[in-house]
C-alpha cells in the first residue's frame, strides 16, 4: 500500500504569522495613533472643564449655582467624548451668567434693604420686603427673568422706603423735625411739609441714608468774625459749614438752623463816644457799655434807665444798613442745633481739635 504523503503546513504557518505581524501593527497603529491620544484627549479636555466650573460657577455664593456646579461637574466625568464635555460646558457658561445675575440681585436686595440708620433687623416693613424679594429672586429659571427683577426691586424698594419714612414723620409730635444724612453725616431743620415732599421725590439710594426725629437740641457758641458772616443777626436761619483745614475741603454740617443771640467781646463795644452841639457850645459824652449794664444790675437808677436791650444787634444792624464797620470783630453766635451735631460743634471751636473750623452762612428766604 502506497504511503501517504504528509501535507506541508509550513505555508499556512507563515502566511498566518504574518497576517498576525500585520494585524499587531495595524492594532499598534490605531492604539497609539488614535485610541490613546484620543484618550488622552477625552482626559484633558474633562480636567480642564471640572478646573472651570470650580473656579467659576462653584464660586458663586447661590445654592442654584452649587447644585448645578455639582451636577456639571458629574456629567463631565461621564462624559464619553470630548464632544460632549464641550456640550456641558456651554451649558456651564450659560448657567455663570445667570447665577452671577442672581448672586448681583441677590446684593441688590441686601442694599436696598438696609440703610444707614435703619435695617431689615429692626424695621419689620424693610425684613418683609428684603424676605418677599430673595424668594422672588431665587423663584426665577432664565436670565431674562432675573434682568427683568432689577427694575422691580428698584421700584418696591422706594415704595417701602418712602412708606416707612412718612410714617416715622407723622410720629414726630412737633411740626419742626431734624433730618439727618449721611455722606458725610449732616443735621437739617425741615418742616413736616418739606420732609414729606423730599421723601416722596427721591428713590430708595437716597432715601436709605436718611433719619428723620425730633428737636433735642443744644444751644452752641460758634465764633466768627464779623467778615465772614456780616448779615447774620438774632433769629437768622443758617447752615453750619465745617472747613476741614487738612483736607481742604467744606461739607454742611447743619442746615437751616436758628441763630438765638449775638454777641461780642465787651471790649470791642464798650464804649459809646459821641458829641453835641448847642449853638455855640459843644460837649463830649463817653460811656462804657461793660460799666453801665454792671451799674444797672446793682440797681443804679440812672444807668437803669438807659435803653441797652438789643445794643449790639441793633449796633450790627445799623452798620449793614451803612455798609461800614470793624470787621476784624470775633462774633460769638448761640445757634440752635440738634444735640449730637451740638457735640461736634463744641469739639471744633474749644480746640479739641484745631483741624477743623465752623462757618456760619445766612439762609436766605
């Protein structure tokens, strides 16, 4: 019987081997041509969008933006494709402008809420209004909804504002009420009627800085000479002006005040010289203002006679009339004004500090 002849695999064997070689090759080329710099791609591209909403939407202080930073920040990681992380990360930006939006209305709110003087903590009308607004803020979905809350907050924050303060003026019993104000600070006399109007034609930027009360009041030296205030007598209204010498600049300090009594040193009017002439004689007269009132006062008959009330205002009064006078004079004038502004004053013109000087300025009608 013929032997059969075995069957040569050695062909097979390395045409296998070689399809095998090229294979490795080709998977060689597509895992480190474009399987792994894709990877490395994908891995990027998801470190760089977790580092942008960390810094960005993370940070903004509104438990919207928390609660979507971490939402965002889990679809990234789940991301399958550089695609679609940049798919989340329009979302992410459109999510910033909207929260910072918010986070902005949100400090609006707080701003118009709460003033210098007074605040959501201690005015139930401005807690209401600064609760009633951050529910409102925080209830809007879409950035056109948030613009659109800029405006309202504006308007609702002036009519709570106004309300408040018409209310706190009608509680003042007298019809002569003190408005203070900050930037700087300043105490103003107003009438209810002219309170009334100021509060109904400003807005709550205004309005938030103000304090309306009643008349505690001291009555104050401020010194003068007469260059500076020359028209100023008794019963004048004027507003107090603070020169500050080392910044070189001037603010009101009181406005629309009543100036009570005149006065000046007895040196500089204590003396009365005058002459007559009858026919052909002539006499000279003196007398000495200080002498006479401490005359009168120890019951002297004579020099109580004299008319004295009122000397030195009718004294300045006549030189205005004339347009003539010593106006290197110091003039003291006692002014009515409100107790802490009083304060001020007293520290400004005893020299507690010598930075600082009051001016008084008529008002005029």
């Amino acid at each position: 019987m013929a032997r059969r002849k075995e069957r040569d695999w050695r062909p097979i064997l390395g045409a296998a081997v070689v399809f095998s070689l090229i294979g490795l090759a080709f998977f060689s080329a597509y895992l480190f041509l474009w399987a792994r710099p894709a990877e490395e791609d994908l891995r990027e591209a998801k470190t760089s969008a977790l580092q942008q909403v960390s810094s960005g939407l993370a940070k903004v202080p509104t438990d919207q933006a928390r609660s979507l930073a971490q939402q965002f920040s889990a679809g990234i990681k789940r991301a399958k494709s550089v695609g679609e992380v940049g798919s989340i990360l329009v979302e992410v930006n459109a999510a910033l402008v909207r929260e910072r939006t918010r986070e902005n209305l949100l400090r609006l709110v707080q701003l118009a809420s709460n003033g210098t003087y007074h605040s959501a903590s201690n005015v139930p009308l401005l807690s209401s209004l600064a609760s009633e607004l951050r529910k409102e803020v925080n209830s809007k979905n879409t950035l056109s909804e948030l613009q659109a809350m800029q405006e309202e907050i504006g308007r609702r924050a002036t009519d709570v504002w106004r309300e408040f303060l018409l209310g706190l003026i009608s509680s003042i019993e007298n019809e002569r009420v003190i408005m203070r104000h900050n930037s700087p600070t300043s105490w103003i006399y107003l009438t209810k009627e002219n309170a009334r109007e100021l509060v109904l034609s400003r807005d709550w930027t205004f309005l938030r800085e103000l304090h309306f009360e009643g008349t505690e009041e001291l009555e104050v030296p401020v010194l003068s000479p007469l260059k500076v205030s020359p028209s100023v007598l008794p019963g004048s209204r004027v507003n107090l002006y603070v020169y500050d010498l080392q910044r070189d600049n001037m603010f009101l300090l009181v406005g629309n005040a009543t100036v009570t009594k005149v006065m000046s040193s007895e040196a500089d009017l204590r003396t009365i010289n005058w002459s007559r002439t009858v026919g052909t004689t002539s006499s000279s007269y003196s007398m000495d203002i200080w002498e006479t009132l401490k005359a009168a006062a120890g019951g002297s008959t004579e020099a109580g006679a004299l008319d004295l009330k009122d000397y030195l205002p009718k004294v300045l009064g006549s030189l205005q009339e004339v347009g003539a006078g010593n106006l290197n004079l110091t003039m003291v004038y006692l002014v009515r004004v409100p107790r802490e502004a009083g304060e001020l004053i007293l520290r400004y013109e005893f020299y507690q500090t010598n930075l600082k000087d009051v001016i008084p300025a008529l008002v005029l009608s």
